[in-house]
C-alpha cells in the first residue's frame, strides 16, 4: 500500500530500477546484496519503494520503505500523518480513559451519540487537560494528544462546532437518566446541592437575563445548580435556569427532578442560602431530609445561641475533635405553625470567634469613620449603619447632624462571634451533623475546578442549542475530574506523611503531559523515555503502573500504525 501524495523519485544512480505490471509501474532500490558461492556472484536485494505516478515518470507514491531508506527527503505538508504531531502526549488521555471506563461513560455516551461519542469525550478531555472550553483550540490539543474519536481522526473547529449544535434535548436528558440509572436509587444518600451563576453577553440565549449574582458586572447571567452523592462522591445531575430566577426558589425544581430520577431516600444538605420555610415545607411534603447551615443570626439562632452561651464551650464531651469546635444539640420548632420539631445543633469555634471579633470591630470602625465624612451632607444611609448607629438627621436640610453607637446590639454581635447553627430534619448528634455538612466541601471544590480548571466561566457560544451542548460536556468532564480529584486526595492522605504539592488535578495533569510518545523516521511511535518516579505515584493513585503504562502506549502506537497506508513489509525483487 502506498501513500496518497506524491514525492519526486530519488537520484541513486544504478540503484533504482522499474518494473512495470498491469497494475502500474513499481520503483525498486537496491539496498545490499548478497554474494552466492556456488554462482560466484552477488544477487542484489531489492524493495519496493513506491509506484510511479501516471503523468509524471519523474514523480512516485512512496510507501514505508522509502521513508526507511529516504529519511532525509523533504515531504510535502499535506502528507496524511501531517495532522498530528511528531510528539504525542499520553499520560493524562490513559487516566482519564481509566476514569470513562470505570463510570462505563463510553458506554453511556456510545448510545446515546453513536459515532460521534468519541469526539464529545475528547472535548471533556479536553477541557480537563488545558482547563478551556473554547472550540477553536481544540484542533491544538488534538495534534499533540491520543483521541478516543475514531481512528483519532483530528477535527477542525468547524467539525466540533456542527457537532455541539447537532446534540439534543433528547441526547442531554437521556444521558441524565443513564447516568442516575446506575444509581441505587434506594439507599439513603446524601446529596449536596450547590448553585451558581454565569454571566454571559450573548443576546440570542434565552436563558440569559438580569438576575442578582454575587460578582455583579451588570451583565445578564443564567444559572447552573449541581446535585453531588455526597456517599459516593459523584455529581448526579444538573439544571441550568434563567438568571432572574433566585437560587432559593430553583432549588425545589431541583428536588422535583431528584424525585423523578428515582432518589426517594435522600437528604439534602444544603447552604446557609437556601435557608426559607417554603423550601423547607416542600422537602417535607416529597419526603426528603435535610440538613441546612441557618441563615445569618435570626431572632430563633440568636435567643437559641444565648440560651446556651457558656454551657458546652468548655464541656470535652461537646468537643468535635475532627474539626476543632464544640457542639451540642437542641430540640426545637422552626416557627409556631411548624408541626415538626427539629434538631438545631449549635456549635463554637475559638478561632472563628477571634475571627469574627476583629472583622466586626473593623467593619463598626470603617463605618463610623465614613459617618464622620458624611456628617452635614445628605447621603441615603443603608440598613448596615443604623443596625450599629442611630442616626440624627438635620430636619430642614436632610443632612446627617449626628449619631450614636448602638452599644448592646454590638456587644450582642460580638457574644455571638464563633457561633453557628446548623438545623437537621432527622436526629442525629451535633458531631454527625457537621460532618455530613463538611462533605459538602467537594462540591464546593467542584465549582470552582468548574471555573478555573475547565474553563467555564464563560461558554463562548451565540444560541441556546450549543449552550446545552456545552453544559452536557462540561458535566460529563466534571465527573471525570472528581474522580480524579478523589482518587489523588485518597492516595495522598492514605499514607500519613506529609502532603505532596503534586497530588493535585492540575499538577498531576501537568506531571502526567511529560509521559510522552515520539514518532521516528520509520513512523512508528515509542515512549521517549521511562516513568519518573513521581508520575508513578500518581499513576499509583488510579491503581495503575508503569508496565501498564507501556502496554497502553504499544496499543496507541499499534493503532496509528495501522492507520498508516504504507504500512506493508519490505518485498525482494522476484
């Protein structure tokens, strides 16, 4: 088989001869020859080259040999293996095929996309690889990486952009509900639920509208609200809502879509945010518990926290060695019309305490001294400085006269400083409660490898269509890096020794792009070079080696072999 691009026939005087077939004109070169005793000459030994083109008898279609025994010809830029690069970075693609095999991801997303499964999982590869989302880099990361598309055929950005826009409503939601299939819908899990918001400039997305997001630019956002087994540490599903719609209120569209997925024997624990009685009264009419962080300081949290103030702080049995603060547990109703008590675990943390003190003595120092600045000047004061300050108005000019500092609501503030409440549907001891709430700390540090890890800030689309597309992959590599993010936090801490820098997403990705493949004249790739030390650690991690290693990359390099047209044994003449 010979390559499909022409190169000129070389100049090797007396050592090129033709053979002309039915089928063509066929190019030999003499590479040796063997000397034979008993006819007492030698006998060349001869292979085939290439063929000779049919207009030009000057120009030839070369195969393997010639580039065995031509290494140093000058080869057109369009030759085929042109599209991929001579050095081929294999570390992270064998991790992460490890990750989609073990979660049967190919075999979910095979279903759902066909042919085209291998393309979606290299944009989630890639993404987690460069932590972007841009299309039109992805072609970057495709010359120089393995690819589970098909023969690792190398698409342009045209390619992916026609294929996010050829996802559908049908294919998002069917993913969905593969994915939670594999769920024990049954068991009591724990689901933490977390939201947050994008902001985005794009006028054709319906979804995008003026909301109130903590990092307000003044720019429309829509929101993105993530469900996580907090038990088997995976996110579950998503939802991404219009950006007017508030965080609090999404969240029962999200319990309702947990509802439909089957988990009827889950909690939800859940930030200081979604803290209000019409959420609380729907998980408890669908039968989900709950485990909420309170909102601020209410009149409820305050008359509960000063009730106990000095009964446990001290107490060693109220100790929550684990996380360094004091606990304990009271038996209350939300509200008169409540029909259910609940357990409000209280809990004191020196440090937060000291903390708190000093934030709140700043903050009453800064506002006094913007009240000086501002005295004789009409100004609208927000609620802020008169919870600390009354505040004398200048009746016929509008102008702050003077104000005084509300003494006992800042010594009540300041009391309060180290205390927080969290509130369970079901009992449970105060210890128990916080540590189920500290298991939301992974969906926190999914977010935010969300953002800065797989370059979602922003979704660099123009249509709703290719928003939901995106979303879907964004999804699908985020279950992939929280695998890989708990896999290495597991390796890491399992030892008892000291935290090793390396042992992080990021820089064990950056480690695991030095394991490398080159391509030699022969266009066949090998390993460069060995596995460090430090790269078998982290292969360690995923319970891989660097034997394994090895195999994966005769595998990788077999394949491309394959797909090489020239790729036929060395002939003699007849």
């Amino acid at each position: 088989m010979f390559y499909d691009f022409l190169v000129p026939v070389p100049e090797a005087s007396g050592k090129i001869t033709r053979k002309k077939t039915a089928s063509g004109t066929y190019l030999y070169y003499q590479y040796g020859s063997v000397y034979h005793k008993e006819k007492r000459f030698c006998i060349p030994e001869r292979a085939v080259i290439g063929k000779q083109s049919d207009g030009d008898a000057c120009q030839m279609y070369p195969n393997r040999n010639f580039l065995r025994f031509f290494p140093g010809q000058e080869l057109p830029d369009d030759r085929p293996w042109s599209a991929r690069s001579c050095c081929l970075r294999i570390g992270s693609y064998i991790v992460i095929r490890s990750v989609i095999r073990e979660y049967g991801l190919d075999r979910i997303i095979g279903n759902l996309a066909g042919g085209d499964a291998g393309l979606f999982l290299d944009l989630a590869a890639y993404s987690i690889v460069c932590e972007d989302n841009a299309g039109q880099y992805y072609p970057d990361y495709a010359y120089n990486h393995p690819l589970f598309t098909k023969d690792m055929r190398v698409h342009g950005d045209s390619t992916v952009s026609r294929f996010l826009a050829s996802l559908t409503d049908d294919q998002r939601i069917g993913f969905l509900d593969a994915w939670n299939g594999t769920r024990k819908a049954k068991d009591k899990i724990y689901i933490s639920y977390d939201s947050t918001n994008k902001n985005c400039q794009a006028g054709d997305l319906e979804m995008v509208e003026f909301g109130h997001p903590k990092d307000d630019r003044g720019l429309p956002v829509f929101g993105y609200s993530i469900a996580y087994d907090v038990n088997n540490r995976v996110p579950l599903f998503y939802e991404e809502y219009p950006g007017s719609v508030a965080d609090v209120s999404a969240l029962q569209d999200m319990l309702g879509k947990a509802k439909g997925f089957g988990y009827r024997n889950a909690a939800f624990i859940l930030d200081r945010g979604y803290f209000s009685r019409g959420n609380i009264d729907f998980m408890d009419r669908n039968g989900f518990s709950f485990i909420l962080m309170v909102k601020g300081m209410s009149p409820l949290v305050s008359s509960l926290v000063m009730g106990r103030a000095g009964s446990f702080e001290t107490d060693r049995d109220c100790l929550v060695e684990r996380y360094g603060v004091y606990g304990t547990t009271v038996r209350r109703k939300l509200h008169p019309e409540d029909g259910k008590e609940r357990w409000f675990h209280i809990y004191y943390s020196a440090d937060k305490a000291a903390a708190g003190r000093d934030e709140l003595e700043r903050r009453i120092a800064h506002l006094a001294s913007l009240l000086r600045k501002g005295k004789g000047k009409a100004f609208d004061y927000g609620p802020l400085y008169s919870r600390y300050f009354s505040l004398f108005m200048d009746g016929k000019k509008g102008t702050l006269a003077f104000w005084e500092e509300k003494k006992e609501v800042v010594s009540q503030d300041l009391r309060l400083c180290g205390y927080y409440v969290i509130v369970t549907s079901d009992e449970m001891t105060a210890a128990d409660a916080l540590t189920l709430y500290k298991g939301r700390d992974p969906s926190e540090k999914l977010f935010r490898g969300d953002k800065s890890y797989l370059g979602d800030k922003s979704m660099r689309v123009c249509s709703d269509g290719l928003c939901a597309s995106k979303i879907l992959i964004e999804f699908v590599a985020l279950i992939i890096r929280n695998r890989m993010y708990c896999l290495l936090k597991d390796a890491d801490l399992s030892d008892g020794g000291p935290r090793r820098n390396y042992m992080t997403v990021p820089a064990a990705v950056k480690e695991l792009e030095k394991i490398e493949m080159v391509r030699l004249s022969d266009n066949i790739y090998r390993m460069d070079h060995a596995v460090t030390a430090t790269q078998k650690t982290i292969l360690n991690a995923f319970g891989m080696d660097s034997d394994q290693v090895r195999d994966e990359a005769k595998a990788i390099s077999d394949l491309l072999e394959s797909l090489d047209p020239g790729k036929k044994p060395a002939g003699k003449e007849a």
